[in-house]
C-alpha cells in the first residue's frame, strides 16, 4: 500500500459509481486516481476527494492506474466563497504545468498555504508566480530588468513580464504595479497573459 498527501486537481466521472481523479501528492508530484464506487451515497471516501480538497490517502498500484483505499481529510474548500476565476487560474495552472510523477514539494507547500487563504488575489498571484519560476519559465523575478537594482522594483514591463524599478520607470519604462502588487490588477492580467503564452510555446 502506497501513502502521500494530496490535493484533488481534476475529477472526471468513470461510470455510474467511479471517478478518475488527477491529484497532486506533496511526495509523488501529479498522478491519476481511480476511486471506486466514489459517487455511491454511502462512500467512505466522498467527501474527502472534492476538487481542491487535501487528503492523506493509501492507495494500491497494481497493474494500470493507482487505486484509491483510504482517505482522510486535511482541508477543504467552501468553494461557494471562493472568486471562481481564481479557482479557474490555479487548476489550470496544475493540470497543464505538473508532469506525471514529477514531485515539487515546494509548490505542493506554496499551494496549500494559498489554499489556507482561500485563493484570494494575493495568495494566487504568488503562487503563480513561485509556480513560473520553479518551472523555469519565469528567469528572475526579483529584479530591474534594466539595472538588476533590487530596490523599488514595484513595476512591471509590459512586453517581456519583468519587472522594473522606480529608477527606471521614472525614464519611461514599465507600468506602475501600485502599493501591493501582489494584489495589482495590472499584475492578474499581464501574469494570465504571459502563462497563455507559456502554455502555448510549451
Ligand atoms: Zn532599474
């Protein structure tokens, strides 16, 4: 019997009682589930495998897909309270960067910390961004494209998504990020444009 801690990425319905599950495991990276007889009513596992939910689980891998035997709930969402086009970044961003069996315990950390604060702005953004970098995608995020200076770098370059300081900007480069640019709306719409672009090269 195999154990790991996972957050339930995707779930597609199998047949009448089954459902294959996507999951990300903090020691195995992302794998398939298959979790039988999931959608009875009387279900032991039901309610600790919804999507963005965290469980410890055991499973049996034998030949083909891993299955799902116990679960036991860490955290789960009110996913009524939750901004839906969040939900939407952060899944997509799990299902189309992770490999099979590629763990990143790191990000399987960032994530469940942005899951704590209800994927509010802030905490997506940063996971987004760590996510980038982690994977290679994003060179460096800490900064001034043009100088390297490291101080003030509170605004972005539109083209190239790099970011700029106050130095620079002040001779025309860059757009302001504002006071928390974690939370800037100019950040959420260069981030979702260059993570399309990523996605599209990848
Ligand atoms: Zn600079």
């Amino acid at each position: 019997m195999s154990k790991d801690i996972v957050t339930i990425i995707k779930s597609t319905n199998y047949s009448e009682a089954d459902k294959i599950l996507t999951v990300f495991g903090r020691e195995l990276g992302k794998f398939s589930l298959f979790a039988r007889g999931i959608r009875k009513i009387n279900s032991k596992n039901r309610g600790n495998m919804q999507t963005l939910s965290t469980s410890k689980i055991s499973f049996y891998e034998g030949k083909g897909i891993p299955v799902l035997t116990e679960s036991e709930l860490i955290e789960t969402l009110d996913i009524e309270n939750l901004k839906i086009p969040n939900v939407r970044r952060v899944l997509f961003l799990l299902n189309k960067f992770l490999q099979e069996y590629d763990p990143y315990p790191r990000l399987f950390d960032v994530l469940q910390a942005a899951l704590k604060k209800e994927l509010d702005i802030v905490s997506t953004n940063k996971l987004r961004i760590i996510f980038l970098k982690e994977m290679g995608f994003l060179e460096d995020f800490s900064s001034c494209i043009y100088c390297k200076s490291s101080e003030d770098i509170k605004y972005i370059d539109e083209e190239t998504f790099a970011l700029v300081c106050k130095n620079c900007y002040s001779k025309g480069k860059g757009k302001p990020l504002g006071d928390n640019p974690y939370a800037s709306s100019t950040l959420t719409r260069l981030l979702d444009r260059y993570i399309k672009k990523v996605v599209e090269e990848i």
